[in-house]
C-alpha cells in the first residue's frame, strides 16, 4: 500500500536518537497520508443540529437556508471554473445568504414576541417554570452520576459511597488487580 510506504520512508529519515522529532515527522505524515487517503471534510460537524434551537423555525426560513446552502454547493464546485463563473455564483451566495440570515431574524423575532406575549397572558404563567426548568436539565453536568453499583451488585446513591467505590475500583486497577 503507498501509505504504508510512505510512512515507512518517513521514518527512515528521522535519526532514532531523537524522539520528538520522529514523533513530530510521524505526526504529520500521518496527517498528510489521512487527508490524502480519507480527504478533507468541509463545514462543521452534523451533530450539531441536535442542539440547535429551531423552534422558530417556518417552511420559509427552513426554504430560504436550503437555498443558501444549495449555493454555497455550487459555489464550492465552481473552483475549478473560470473567473467569471466564480464571481457570478459568489454574487449568487451572498445573495442568497443575506435574504436568509434576514428570514431567520424575522422569524426569530416574531416567535419571540409570540412567546412572550402569550408568557404575559394568565395561561402563560406555568409555562415560565416549565422554561426554567428544561434550562436548568441543559445547563447540568452530564458527568454527574445519580448512582452507581458496588461489587455486591447493590446500587449505591448516596455522593461519598459512589465516591468510596470509585476510589475502590481504581485503587485494584492501579494495584494491578482486575476491575471487580
């Protein structure tokens, strides 16, 4: 395969004496072999949306981003193209990138004002708390662990028992024990 000889060919190169420079020289040439084997994604990662607030969002703002992003594909695969082709469709995203960004303000704001208009009404009020309380779940530490069970099989709940066993559990791994 021509990344493993590439690699291998790489750390010929690089003296043995000096381990930071082989591990720098392999770093990077495992770097350049990925992006040339695996290529280069560009844009942000996906799973992002998950978090995303998009309640707000109409079929015309959901429309109007489609678009955007339809533009911004045509003008990534318009590079290869002659000048005036890249001109004309980088013309045609900001286009298009200016009417979206001003659909989702909009759309914002409107939803905004319905929502605070209807958290005013008398019917609105338990949904304040119904808000505090979901910001509230997001904002906790996912790392937080409500319980935990003991090598007896028993669940632990209590902070300074789940804290012992940890410490357990850690103590036989680092003693060389096996994890009970």
């Amino acid at each position: 395969m021509v990344s493993n000889d590439r690699v291998d060919t790489e750390l010929e190169t690089v003296s043995n004496d000096d381990a930071d420079q082989m591990w720098n020289c392999l770093a990077s040439t495992i770097r350049v072999v990925a992006k040339d084997v695996l290529g280069v994604a560009v844009g942000s990662f996906r799973g992002h949306r998950a978090v995303r607030e998009s309640w707000w969002f109409s079929d015309e703002v959901q429309s109007k981003v489609a678009l955007k992003q339809r533009r911004f594909r045509e003008l990534i695969t318009c590079g290869e193209g002659t000048p005036t082709d890249r001109i004309r469709a980088e013309e045609r995203y900001k286009e298009v990138k200016r009417e979206a960004k001003k659909a989702v303000a909009q759309a914002k704001e409107k939803a905004y004002e319905d929502l605070y208009k209807k958290l005013d009404s008398k019917e609105g009020a338990n949904d304040i708390y119904r808000i505090a309380k979901a910001r509230e779940r997001r904002r906790r530490d996912l790392d937080t662990i409500k319980f935990i069970k003991n090598d007896a099989g028993q669940t632990l709940v209590k902070e300074d028992e789940i804290r012992k066993r940890w410490e357990e559990y850690f103590s036989s791994l680092f003693m060389g024990g096996r994890p009970e």
